[in-house]
C-alpha cells in the first residue's frame, strides 16, 4: 500500500511503525472471509481492509479522529483473524492498537458511552472493587429483560454467584510434588479471581502434581489489556509495567523458568510486553524477557508431559479455541492432544477460527454483534452435540456459558480432574 505520511509524522516511532504495517497491506481482502463483523454486515469498512483505508487517512492527514472511524474501529473484535488470514503479514493488532489510541485521545465519545468505558477500565483489572458490582448484577439477572440492551448486557454476563475470595490468589508458593521440574509464575489476573475462582486452583493443583512449583507473585495483577484495547494506554501500561516490576523480582531472587498463563486474551498481551516498552530505556530489556518467559499453560503441559490417572469419564469435548490463543498466539494443537491424551474424545466445533463474540469489554460495549455471534458460535457447538465445552479464556467461558444449557469450563479443569483432581464445579 502506497503510504504519504509527513516526515514530522513519521517522526514519532510509533508512527513511523503504523506507516510499515500499511505499507505491507497489498489489498488482497483475503481476511475479509475470516472477519466476524464483516461477516455479520457485509460492509467493507467493518472488514480490516476498510478498518485500514480508515487508520491511514487518519493518520496521514494527521488529524483527530471521526466519529465514522470510531464507529468501525470500536466494531473490531481484535480477534486476529485477519492476521492468520493475511498472506503478505500485516501486523493488524499493533495498528488497530495505535488507532485505538490516537482515538480515545482526540474523540469525544457521548457522555453515557464515556462513563461506560471509564467504568470498565477503572473496575474490572480490580478484583477488590469488582467483586461488589459483579455480586449486585448476579442479583439484578432476572431484571435483564426488562432493561434496554446496552444495560441488560452485562447483567446477562454476571456469573449466578460470586464465589468467595479463594486463598490461591494471595502472594505465595505452592511446592512443587515430585520430581522439582521447574518454578514458575502464574498470573493469576483480574476478572478470572472474582468470577471463577476454580480456574486458578485447578491450574496450581495441576502444575504442582507434575513437579513445578508455582509462584503468585506479590505487585503482579491485571496484564493491561481490558485499559489497552480501549484505548487507555497509560493505564495499561501501569498495569503492564507492575507485573514487570513483580516477576522481575521473582526472577533474581528464587528464579524463574517461566511465566505461566491461563487465560489466553492476557496471555496475548503478555508476550507483546517487549514491544509495548521498546522505546523506554529502562525497561525494554526487563519488558523484553518477560515476553521471553511468558507461556500459556496448555504449551508448559506440553513441554514437561502430561500423567493421566485414568479416572475421568470418557466424555465427548467440544475444544473452542480462543481467538487470542490460536489467532494471536498460534496455539491450536496443544489444548487439543492434551485433551486427547486426558483421555477425552475431543470434536472438532464448525467454524471454530470465528470469534465467539466476547473479546474482552466487547460482549458489553457492542453487545447487538456479540449476541450474533455467541448465536452462531453456540449453534455450532451443539451441533457436534458435545456433553462439555472446553475453552482457555475467562471471556470466551462467560460468553458461550449464558448461550448454552451445555457445562462450559476451561481446559484446565478437566486436566486437572484427569489427572487426579475434583470434578470440575461446572459439572454439578
């Protein structure tokens, strides 16, 4: 793509890097067929081919942004699809980053859209303040459909009941069982805590019953991505730059051999830390190793071998593969053999690259789209008629969960049952 930025433009480093990327795109439209909204509208400019024609105009005439650009970079999943589509690799997550950014720093939003978005990048990465508005939507669920849409959405979300604080998520150190393999660091994030406490008990009782010891680091939380993809880069960058501070501490004193994930979205986030901080001198090196350490806990599995007892029941899985692992991290096989060697028959689900609709904030700002596709996703899952659904992202589990009657859990869980541990809650 022919680019024609201002030399005081391209100046700026982060400029300079959105005018590369353009520069890559040869308008092929081969993503237009894997882009979820551009599936729902048919309309070029919800597809990431007309989402860039919008991002270089923008940025070449250096102005502020409109509120046509705001509508259709807001449609965005960031799902990556397009990324795994494209054959000429144009880096769509940085530049629709970038445009998130430019903006939310020049466009004044109206004031209900506003308030909404500064309530959700100020109370979701804080489990002390989330758990009171989560516990009063779980009680306000029966009114959801008395309400207007944009309201009666995260009501519908809001998990039945919010579990009590669990004790996992405090700084501490869970010994290794066996053979010492290695130490690591699970994030233990935000949301996940104050919705679905199991995930992380699962994901430590697995990892200590084969030999690694798992660290929660004190100072780590929030990787910054629900502030990032809304544009609030500063915020996300705290945030970011806390979890940097926290492990690096782990890191020269007890050692770290990695850093591990189980909720894929922050994952993605994670190892993008080195290029978040390339251009601050005191921490694109710290940023940089962490990205190194980072790994999501179905690719650990699979490098230290997964023990089945043998003791979970045979049960027909549907695996969906979240957007942010196998779009953006390019992990699509791991979760499935481990599945199969748990000893679970594991189905392929149709049009299993397609977004499920949750990405994040996005079930809650855009939630006529994501009702779309949480629709088509759920009809697809049944079709394979599956006694469970299995996923790796906390979005993607609330998603499909207020879709279908069908147990959905994160794949976790059912290693961990496989291997020794409880029967996953999900399943009564």
């Amino acid at each position: 793509m022919q680019t024609f930025f201002s030399l005081r433009a391209l100046a700026d480093p982060d400029m300079a890097e959105t005018e590369k990327i353009l520069r890559a795109c040869v308008h092929c439209g081969f993503c237009s067929a894997t882009c979820p909204t551009y599936l729902l509208t048919g309309d070029e400019l919800d597809g990431p081919r007309g989402r860039i024609y919008l991002i270089k105009e923008m940025f070449e005439k250096e102005r502020p942004a409109d509120a046509q650009t705001a509508l259709h970079i807001d449609r965005c999943l960031s799902c990556l699809s397009c990324m795994t589509t494209c054959p000429s690799g144009v880096h769509f997550m940085h530049l629709v980053d970038h445009a998130r950014a430019h903006i939310e720093e020049t466009y004044r939003r109206p004031f209900v859209e506003r308030a909404m978005r500064a309530a959700l990048a100020f109370v979701l990465p804080r489990p002390s303040v989330a758990r009171q508005p989560f516990r009063l939507a779980a009680a306000m669920r029966p009114l959801a459909r008395l309400l207007p849409r944009r309201l009666a959405a995260p009501l519908a979300l809001a998990p039945a009941r919010v579990p009590a604080p669990s004790k996992t998520d405090l700084p501490q150190v869970f010994a290794a069982q066996g053979v010492h393999k290695m130490r690591v660091a699970l994030l233990n994030g935000c949301v996940q805590t104050v919705i679905d406490t199991s995930i992380n008990e699962a994901t430590i009782r697995l990892l200590t019953r084969h030999g690694v010891e798992v660290v929660v680091a004190k100072g780590a939380g929030c990787c910054g991505a629900l502030p990032h993809h809304l544009g609030k880069v500063e915020a996300s960058l705290g945030y970011a730059r806390a979890n940097i501070e926290a492990w690096m501490r782990e890191v020269e004193t007890g050692g770290l051999d990695h850093i591990v994930i189980n909720a894929s979205g922050c994952g993605t986030s994670v190892k993008d830390y080195g290029h978040m901080f390339r251009n601050d001198p005191t921490l694109a090196d710290k940023a940089a190793h962490i990205s190194s350490l980072a790994k999501d806990v179905t690719e650990l599995l699979e490098e230290i071998g997964f023990a089945s007892s043998g003791d979970a029941p045979k049960l027909r899985v549907a695996y969906h593969s979240a957007c942010s692992l196998q779009h953006g991290q390019k992990i699509s096989q791991e979760p499935v053999a481990l599945l199969h060697a748990a000893g679970f028959e594991v189905v392929d689900v149709p049009e299993g690259h397609i977004c499920c609709g949750s990405a994040g904030t996005y079930n809650v700002l855009q939630p006529d789209f994501a009702g779309e596709l949480r629709s088509r996703k759920v009809a697809n899952i049944e079709s394979v008629a599956p006694d469970i659904v299995a996923a790796g992202n906390i979005g993607c589990i609330v998603q499909i969960r207020s879709g279908t009657p069908i147990p959905v859990m994160h794949t976790v869980e059912l290693l961990d049952w496989a291997s020794g541990g409880p029967r996953p809650p999900a399943l009564g």
